[in-house]
C-alpha cells in the first residue's frame, strides 16, 4: 500500500491532519491503535480557541459547532474566598467556545468518512521505518497480518504514549518534563451547571475547575492524591467533596445527578525537541504535554496541525520546503508560551503538598496580581483566549 503522508492516531491532531490534507488532494492513510468507539469514548478538553475553530473551518467541519458551541467571554477564577471575573472581551475582545473533544472528534470522524479517505482502526504494532530517507514506510498488524504503508512523510500524531516520538534517536531529542504531585478526577453529568461560566477555584483542600458541555451537562474536576483510584471516589463523596470545596454560597446552585463518566488524569508539563525528524513530523500530544489548567493541550494540536497542513501543502503544490524546514521552530514559540501559561496557572491555583508558609503568600500575591493590575489579568486573558498563531 502506498500514500503520500502516513498519520498515526485517530486523535483530533491525526483527524484534523487527515481532513485538510484530504480536501487539498493530498493523499493519507490514518494508522489508529483503537476502535473508533474507544477513541470516541476518552473525554478530554472542552475549550477552544479560535485557532482551532479556523482549523475545524478549514477541515470543513463546523456545522455542529456553530449549532451547539457556548461562546464564553470570561471565565471566574476564586482563591480561597476572593472571586475575580476575567472578562476576555473587555480585556482583549475575544473569547472561547465551549465544545467537548469528543464531538470536535466524532464531527472529524464523520467528515472522514463521508469523503472516503482511509482509517485502519485496531492497526497493531505500528513501527516507523527508515524516516531519514526519501523512502519511509510504517509497518503494522491486522487482524493477524502484517501489512506494509509506504508514503512520502510520517505525521506522528499517536499521542503521549505513541510510538513516532520514540523512533526519533536519543542523541537528537532532548525532553523537558515536570510532574506534579496530584491528579485531576473528572466527572459527568447530565445536570445543569452550576454557573454560566466556568469556574477555577482554589481551596485549601484542593483545586476544583467547574466546566460544561452545554446547558444540561456539566463537568466538574477535583484536585486528588497520585495515589487516589476512581472506585475510591463514589458519586456521593464526589459530589460532597465538590460542595465542601465550592462553599455554601455557589454549592446553592449545584444540581448533582448520578456520572456518566468518571476518571482520573495524572498531570503533567512536557516538551519534545525537535518536532521534526527528516521526514517525520510529531503534532499535537506526541510532541507536548500540558496540565490542563490552562486549556491548551487541544489548541496546541491544532495550531501544530496548521503550521503542519500548510507546509506540506506548499511543498505538495509548490515544491517549496520552508514551511517543512520551519515547522519545528514555529510550533515550538507558540507552545512554550502555553506551556508557560498552564504552568503558572497550575502553580497558583493547586494546593502543593510540600508548600511552606512562604509559598502560600507568594502563591496569593501571584492571585491578588489580578485583582491589583490590569496589566496583570489583561495578559491572562490574552493567554487564556489563546496566543497569535
Ligand atoms: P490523542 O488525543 O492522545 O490521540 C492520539 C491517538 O493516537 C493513538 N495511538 C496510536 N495509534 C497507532 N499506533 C500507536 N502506537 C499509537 N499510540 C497511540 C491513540 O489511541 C489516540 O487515538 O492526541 P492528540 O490527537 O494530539 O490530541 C491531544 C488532545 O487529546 C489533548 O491535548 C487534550 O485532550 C488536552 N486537554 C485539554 N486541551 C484543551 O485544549 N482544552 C481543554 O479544556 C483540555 N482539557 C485535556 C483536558 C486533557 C485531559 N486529559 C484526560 C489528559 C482535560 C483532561 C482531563
Ligand atoms: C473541560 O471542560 O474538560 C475543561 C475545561 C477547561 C480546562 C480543562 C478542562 O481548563
């Protein structure tokens, strides 16, 4: 089998790739590990910017997210007991629209399809092969058989735990990585939520991010120990941590109801450099990992794929290799200011362990910033509604 780009995972990075490439006649096969269902069932991000809703345009798939997308233009962050609204729209006349992941994805897969292009769901044991040659191929098994892709590039679009990132020689990649010392715990709901907009909130018993799929399904995020399991955490204990922590005042309003989805997400800061290998390119998850406190990990993918589509269609239609030989350099400005932002956003509003009495102060007056400055909470928002791509 032959194709001019290979993508590996059915993510929204590998979908998204896919469908541009596709609509501008550039050949692809996508290699995913999962079923289709499985991949549909992960829930994940639920803001976007408008980077990717220009990127959802350009794949031609913005009819539900019109129809069902929440534009949100501010956001309430609480520390301790003091609220502060950042207002996008007034700060830097912008905002973001509420849409989950997975129907960002299943608008992606259904494009796909009605277009024709080729996914193999349950393709195992994807192996890249002789990436820093004009003639790579990827190697995989079906249903017991192994099967052989030739193509021109590789999009490594396989995620965290994907196996591109690993075909790239020790010698040439250097990562950066931080842990964090506590997990998010995710639950949803079909119930209202408990406030128009989304809600950060830091509590001395830990971070909770109130967040929303439309106006009948929430979804709320607990701060918990690495060592916390999900059974650990019935519907009722969830639901009675989350009112502790919101407080009597704004848990008035919370309608709680039995979870549809509940799960524990360890988190994590990690860059990958260089994003391009000769004819490898990494995108999205496979590259970059963000706590999710700032949004970002989604809107980067985006942004990646962008940088990425444009580059292979210039050098598809136009022989012309910049946009390839720069696309490392340019994903990696935008996501180390994302990194940044979700970085500092994860510091100031999680309760750390190991933070002494000083840490405390030092982590309200990076609060009280906002409150002090307009410089200060006009550079949130601009990060928050997404850096220029
Ligand atoms: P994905 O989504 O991980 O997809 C990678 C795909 O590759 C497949 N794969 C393989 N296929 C073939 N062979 C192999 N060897 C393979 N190994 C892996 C996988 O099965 C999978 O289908 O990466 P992608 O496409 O780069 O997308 C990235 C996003 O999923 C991720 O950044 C966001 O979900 C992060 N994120 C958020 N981002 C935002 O922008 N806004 C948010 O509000 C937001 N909230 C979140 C989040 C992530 C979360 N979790 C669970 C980590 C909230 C949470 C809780
Ligand atoms: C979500 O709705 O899942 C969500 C929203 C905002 C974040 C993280 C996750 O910062």
């Amino acid at each position: 089998m032959r194709t001019q780009v290979a993508i590996i995972g059915a993510g929204p990075s590998g979908l998204l790739l896919g469908q541009i490439l596709s609509r501008n006649g550039i050949d692809n096969i996508i290699l995913e590990r999962q079923t289709g269902e499985y991949v549909l069932g992960r829930i994940r991000a639920g803001v976007l910017e408008s980077v990717t809703i220009d990127g959802l345009k350009r794949a031609g798939v913005t009819e539900n997210l019109e129809k069902h997308g929440l534009i949100h233009d501010g956001c309430e962050l609480v520390f301790n007991d003091v609220s502060y609204r950042v207002d996008f729209e007034k700060q830097v006349g912008r905002h973001v629209v509420v849409y989950g992941q997975t129907e960002v994805t299943r608008d992606l897969m259904a494009a796909r399809e009605a277009i024709g292009a080729t996914t193999i769901y349950e393709a195992k044991d994807v192996a890249l092969h002789d990436v820093d040659t004009a003639k790579p191929y990827v190697t995989y098994t079906k249903d017991g058989q192994e099967h052989r892709l030739d193509c021109d590039y590789v999009a490594g679009c396989d995620g965290f735990h994907g196996v591109s990132r690993k075909t790239i020689p020790a010698d040439i990649l250097k990562t950066y990585e931080r842990v964090y010392p506590f997990g998010w715990l995710g639950l949803m709901a079909d119930t209202p939520p408990v406030s128009d907009e989304l809600i950060y909130l830091k509590h001395e018993r830990g971070f909770v991010l109130c967040s929303q799929r439309s106006k009948t399904r929430s979804r709320y995020y607990l701060q918990v120990p690495l060592t916390d399991k999900v059974e650990d955490w019935s519907d009722e204990r969830f639901w009675d941590e989350l009112r502790t922590r919101l407080g009597p005042e704004r848990s008035a309003n919370l309608v709680t109801g039995p979870s549809i989805e509940k799960s524990i997400a360890p988190l994590r800061s990690f860059v990958a450099e260089p994003m391009r290998y000769h004819n490898l390119f990494l995108a999205g998850d496979a590259a970059h990992i963000v706590p999710p406190t700032g949004a970002k990990g989604l809107n980067l993918a985006a942004s990646d794929v962008l940088y990425l589509s444009d580059a292979l269609i210039d050098f598809y239609k136009n022989n012309d290799t910049t946009g390839i030989e720069g696309y490392s350099e340019r994903c990696l400005k935008r996501i180390w200011g994302a990194e940044r932002f979700s970085w500092y956003m994860t510091n100031m509003l999680h309760t750390f362990p190991d933070h002494d009495a000083w840490d405390k102060k030092m982590q309200k007056a990076e609060f009280m910033q906002l409150l002090n400055s307009e410089n200060g909470a006009r550079l949130l928002a601009e990060n928050y509604v997404g850096l220029p791509y």
